[in-house]
C-alpha cells in the first residue's frame, strides 16, 4: 500500500510527465533521422524527412495519449472501488 502523500511523492509525478516528453521527443528525433537517412541513401528532396518527423509526431502523440488514459482509467477504477 502506497502512502497518498508524503515528502517525495510530488517529484515521481513529475519524472513520470517528463517521460512522456522525453518518449514523444524520441518518436520524432528516431522518425526524422530515419527520413533523413532514406532520403541521402536515395538523393532525393527532404521527402522522407518530412514525412517521417510527421509519422514520429503522430506515433509519439498517440503513445502519450494512450499512457495519459490509460494512467486516467486507473484512476477513476482506483475512486470508485475506494467509494
């Protein structure tokens, strides 16, 4: 059983957000690079960077929302079984 607060218990809430930036960040730098790798491998115009920064911004929002529901669903289940 975790304590409800308590010293501490604010900053693993923080690193928890901060993870979320750090992987929709990581989605979009690994999904840019590899466009941009395809795009020199193959001498055409910033095609695939273009898109690839699109595919890892949209992959990385969605890898964010479904932890942010997910993380969301848990806790309603967590009040309504304590209430």
């Amino acid at each position: 059983m975790e304590p409800k607060s308590g010293p501490g218990k604010q900053y693993g809430e923080g690193y928890k957000y901060v993870s979320y930036g750090l992987t929709f960040a990581g989605g979009v730098i690994v999904f840019t690079l590899g466009g941009l790798w395809v795009d020199r491998r193959l001498g055409v115009v910033p095609l695939f960077t273009v898109a690839g920064t699109l595919v890892g911004a949209v992959l990385g929002f969605l890898s964010v929302y479904r932890r942010l529901e997910a993380e969301r669903i848990g806790q309603r289940r967590k009040k309504d079984g304590a209430g």
